[in-house]
C-alpha cells in the first residue's frame, strides 16, 4: 500500500509503464489461477459425466433387449450376422443373438477375489518386512523396487503370466497340488484337469502380484506412521513381535488398510490385458475347477470389441456397452466404499495447523 | 527396528506364534521381490540375445521388422499427454489444494474430488470403448491421435491432480504466511513460493503419469489404430503405432520374427519405465534432504 502512494516513492523508482504492467499482472494473477483452475477441474467431472452418458446411450438397446436375464444367463451367441434379423422391443437384433454375462460377472469376482486373498496378508507381510525387520538402508531400495512393480506395464506382466509363469505352474506346482488336495468343500476345486497354465487360478495370482504393490507401499507408509511409543509399550509389556503387530501395529492403521485393499480390488477388476492374455479368453464358460479357463467383463470386451464392430445392426457393440456399463457400476461403487472408508479413517486424526 | 528382542518366551505356543510370524513375513517379502526380478529378468534375457541396434532405426512390417514407429509413436504420444493431461491435472491440482478449501468453494470441491477418485479408478477397457464409439466412429475421427491423447489424458489427469494437490498440501504453512507478510498478492506468492517449493512433488507425478501413458495398452487399441509409418503431423483420421501394441499382438503369432518383436518392445518399455520413475525417486530423494538440512 505504502510504495504505490506517489508521495512516497523514492523518486528514482519512478511508475514506468514496465512497471505498471507488472502491478497489473500481480493483481489479477489470482484471478487467472483461479480461473483456469476451476476450468481445468471441470473438466474432470465433464470427462466423467462424458463416459457414463455415452456408455448409457450405446447400451438401452441391450438393455431392452437382454433384460434381468443378462446378468443370470450363461449364452454368448453373436447370432447370424449375415443374414436375416430380428425385431424384439423395437430393436433391430442379428437372428439368433443372444447374450449373457453371468460368466463374465463371476469370472470378474473370482479372480479378483483370489487376488485380494492373497494380495493381502502378502502386502501386510512386505510392509511389516520393510519397516520392523530389514535395516534402513536396504528397506528404502526395496520398498522402491515394489513401488517400480506398480509401474510395470499390464502388458509385461501379462506376456511374463502367460509366457514364464503359467507354463512353470502347470508343469511343476498345479499337479502337485491337483493330486494332493482332499475331496471336502471348497478344496474340491483345486482337484481336477489342470491345463496348460491359462485359467482362472493363473489370472488371479498375476492380478494379486499387480495389486501387492499398491496395498503394499500404502501399508508400509501407514506403519511408519505409527508412533513408537505405543509398540514399545506393548513389547515392555512382554508381547512379541508378532502380538505387538496384531494387537498394535495394524489396529492402529486398519481403515487405512481396509481402503488400500479396496483401492487394489478395484484396480483387479478392471484389469484388461494382463487377464485377456492369461484366462485364456474362453466366452461363456465358467472355469469348472481352478485351474479352468474362463474370461472377464474387461477381456471380453478388449477381446470381443473387434469381431462386434462386424454386426451390422449394431448390436454386438451395444452389448458390450451393457458390459462396460456394468463394470463401470461395480468399480465406481468400490470406489466410492474405499473413498467412503479412508475418508472415515482421516477425519479422526485431523490435520492440524492448515487453515 | 524393535531393539527388544531378547524377552522371548520360553513356552511352546507363543514362542510359535512368533517364530511363524517371522517366517510370515520374510517369506511374503520374498513372494513379492521374487516374482518381480523373475519378471523383468526374464524380460530381459529374452530380448538380449536376438537384440540388434536397428530395431531403433528401422520401420515395422507388421510382425516383423523395427520399431522405429512405434517408439516415436510412443514418444509423440507421451508428449502429448504432458501438454493435455499435464495442464489439466496441475491446474486440477492447484486448485484442488488451494481454491476448493474455502467455505464457498468446498461443496464444489467436493464433487471434483469424487470425480477424480472415481476417473482415476475407471476400468481403462471402458474408457477405450467410449472413445472408439463416441469419437472414433461417432465423431468420425477415424484411428487417430487425438482420440487416443483424449483417452489417456481422462486416465491419467487423476494421478497429476493427486500429486499435485498433496505436494502443494505439503508446503508448510510458513512459506504462505512469510510471503503473505512480504506484502505478496495472493497469486503472485502461490506462483512464486508455494507451487515452486512444490515443484519437484509436481514433477514427480508428472513423470509417473508419463509413465503409466506409455505402458498403456487397453484404451488404445481401439482408439490409436496402428500403422507401419512413422507418426504424421496430422492429429485425426491418420493412425499412429505404439509400443505395447507389438508386445499384445506379437507374442502368439508363429514366426520366431515375430516374437523377436515382442521381446524388444517389451525390452524398452521396461527401460523407459525404470528411467522414469527412479528419475522420478531421485527428484524425491533429493527434496527430501534438502528438507531436512533446512529444518
């Protein structure tokens, strides 16, 4: 305020017109920022808004079409796309198409079910590995490492699933087990034919390895969080280290846990290519025992998209639309869960000292 | 490290207990560092072999040939998810941390929020088929550029706004109350103190997002097309070639040749990858001790 009063102005530092335009700029930067700001955070929310309407547009005819019994029905007959057609609800469908996606749903759920199941206690081992048990100076390159892990291209993980580690599977570890597990509930699965390493155990374990290092690097970010005194307190009381970890350690950060779980089952069931090279990409067909080949609503769709372009009424492609939208629907609920639970988390320890 | 850890108990079960708990951990460690250099050896030695110098300088032919094309594909398109999803998500960013906090701005806030959570979670496979059909086909934008820099930019923009909203929330409070107490205009101390002290976590993020950009497959596929010509100068109805590309379509054709191609995509992806985000741990590391000597 002082040093633009003329009056006061040292008169060498005159009001030169260079001057001037730098005073303009500094008093209406905030209003650029500003601006461009909330312009540019718009576009997010449009982006989204985008995507949900398009995918809902491409859909209603499949909706109409295939009704409740999408999601029940096993069927994925793209129907007789040279000849003649059908007209059911007013839509113009090839003669003899029919589609379901249970298969789909289920195979999206089962793997990434046996991803999350084994994703995490190995995410909260690592964690625990890299903060209690290995000495600075290695945990600091080998948390780094983990977090490189996340940023390995799908596609990689994929070639190497489906290359190096489904045939190695197949040949030395699946028979082993197939041949050793009893005939009760649940193991019953692990029983049986199993295949050259493409299915639905394979898909599950290479998803799992993809989400280790989200939970895992989240994790260990929460454990270094954790105050020190408590887990001396609970170790001067006579608890091991094992006892300090569960009744100390991950209590205190459980939400935090809980969200990066979520966060990572997220990211399994919408995985795309790593599954579409490693399932097998068999459409209609729920895997009969662990090691089956079967397929997901995000394979099918990479892998179908290209043959549906060739329908003519267009059809096919507003199916996978009704996939996609489905899909879309499961993540953004498990989403909003994860937004949900961390954001519950952080409101109890509130950040002090930022207005 | 805990530095108790001669209090052992001598009975048998929780002595166990621990002991299992032990193994517990070591053993996921090496569960997940296994697999890990098992990945990215093997990547490695499988592309070594065969690697000839010319792959960089020549054009493919399909499933044969170099990959001159697709790495300045890959390379036109990571550029241009810097400039789009760059401007968009430290925009998105800034204001997140800096505007959307106010009483007035915080309902709105909260939508963009939720918008970025749920975009930065969206199935990749969706994104793409939204961009084939609306602007791809819909548009008639044909396999081209922009379509494929619009998708990625949507997948990424969530990873920018992230980082840099929580680089700029780890600016210490003392930074805006000194400039505010120089005298500086709001926006000129935000241009000047907070977002050049969170710099460094802001190009962290970019280089990460830059990153995922190029290791990207699925929203491609159906949106960049491919072809055996380097990139034109034209940003619709010309399709461009990318890496990861010839690593999905290559590996289960039957000629050798072809697996060749595979391999070497695969072998610079990974490279870009690594140099990526360790430039990216080095710019963190580096802040971070220029932090702690200032404290």
């Amino acid at each position: 305020m002082l040093t633009s009063n003329p009056a006061t102005v040292d008169p060498i530092r005159r009001d030169t017109s260079s001057r001037r335009i730098g005073r303009f700029v500094r008093r209406h930067e905030e209003g650029v920022w500003r601006v461009s700001g909330r312009t540019a955070s718009l576009l997010p929310v449009g982006a989204l808004l985008f995507v949900v309407i398009v995918l809902a547009i491409k859909a209603w005819p499949a909706i109409k079409v295939n009704g409740f019994g999408f999601l029940t029905s096993t069927a994925w007959l793209p129907g007789n796309t040279y000849g003649g057609v059908e007209h059911v609800h007013g839509v113009m469908i090839p003669a003899g198409a029919r589609y379901g996606a249970w298969p789909l749903i289920a195979g999206t759920l089962q793997t990434s079910a046996i991803a999350i199941i084994i994703a995490l206690p190995i995410s909260i081992g690592t964690a625990f590995a890299l903060t209690e048990r290995l000495p600075r100076w290695i945990a600091q390159p080998v948390g780094f490492f983990v977090e490189i892990l996340a940023g390995i291209p799908s596609v990689l993980i994929g070639l190497w699933g489906v290359l190096v580690l489904g045939p190695f599977l197949a040949h030395d570890v699946y028979p082993i087990v197939a041949n050793n597990v009893p005939n009760v509930p649940v193991l019953r699965y692990f029983a049986g034919s199993v295949g050259y390493g493409e299915g639905l155990l394979t898909s599950g374990l290479v998803l799992g390895l993809m989400i280790v290092p989200i939970i895992a690097s989240t994790t260990r970010d929460l454990f270094l969080q954790v105050p020190p005194l408590p887990k001396e307190g609970a170790e001067a009381l006579g608890m091991t280290d094992a006892e300090v970890a569960r009744r100390v350690t991950i209590p205190w950060v459980r939400s935090g846990i809980i969200g990066a779980t979520v966060l990572g089952l997220g990211r399994a069931l919408g995985e795309t290519i790593a599954v579409a090279m490693v399932s097998g990409s068999v459409l209609g067909a729920i895997a009969p025992n662990v090691y089956g080949t079967m397929t997901t609503i995000a394979a099918t769709i990479v892998s179908q998209l290209d043959s549906a372009a060739t329908d003519g009424t267009g059809f096919a492609v507003s199916t996978l639309a009704e996939a996609g939208l489905l899909l879309a629907v499961i993540s953004i609920v498990v989403n909003l869960l994860a937004r949900f639970i961390v954001g519950r988390s952080s409101r109890m320890s509130a950040p002090v000292g930022r207005s | 490290m805990s530095i108790i850890t001669t209090g052992y108990p001598k009975t048998g079960w929780r002595r166990a207990k621990a002991a299992g708990f032990r193994v517990f951990t070591w053993g996921s460690l090496l569960f997940v560092v296994g697999p890990a250099l098992w990945l990215i050896i093997g990547v490695v030695v499988r592309a070594v072999p065969n690697w000839r110098w010319n792959v960089l300088t020549t054009m493919s032919q399909g499933t044969s040939g170099g990959l001159a094309n697709a790495i300045v594909g890959t390379a036109v398109l990571m550029l241009g998810v810097l400039v789009i999803a760059g401007t968009v998500g430290v925009l998105t960013g800034i204001h997140l941390s800096e505007f959307a906090v106010s009483r007035r701005g915080r309902a709105s806030g909260a939508t963009m929020r939720i918008a970025v959570d749920v975009l930065s979670g969206f199935p990749s496979i969706v994104l793409g088929y939204v961009g084939y059909v609306a602007l791809c086909v819909g548009l008639h934008w044909g396999f081209s550029l922009l379509p494929a820099l619009i998708i990625l930019s949507m997948m990424v923009v969530p990873y920018i706004a992230k980082s840099t909203e929580s680089a700029l929330r780890q600016v210490p409070t003392n930074y805006r109350e000194g400039a505010e107490a120089l005298g500086m205009s709001t926006g000129y101390a935000l241009r000047k103190v907070v977002v050049k002290s969170a710099l460094p976590g802001i190009v962290t993020g970019l280089l990460i997002a830059l990153s995922i950009a190029g290791g990207e497959t699925a929203p491609l596929l159906y949106t960049a097309g491919v072809t055996n010509n380097l990139p034109t100068w034209s940003i619709l109805h010309h399709p461009i070639a990318y890496l990861t590309y010839y690593v999905w379509t290559d590996w289960n054709q039957p000629s050798a040749e072809a697996h060749i191609v595979s391999f070497d995509a695969s072998l610079i992806l990974v490279v870009m990858v690594l140099v990526l985000l360790i430039v990216a741990r080095v710019i963190v590391a580096r802040t971070q001790r220029h932090a702690e000597g200032a404290r």
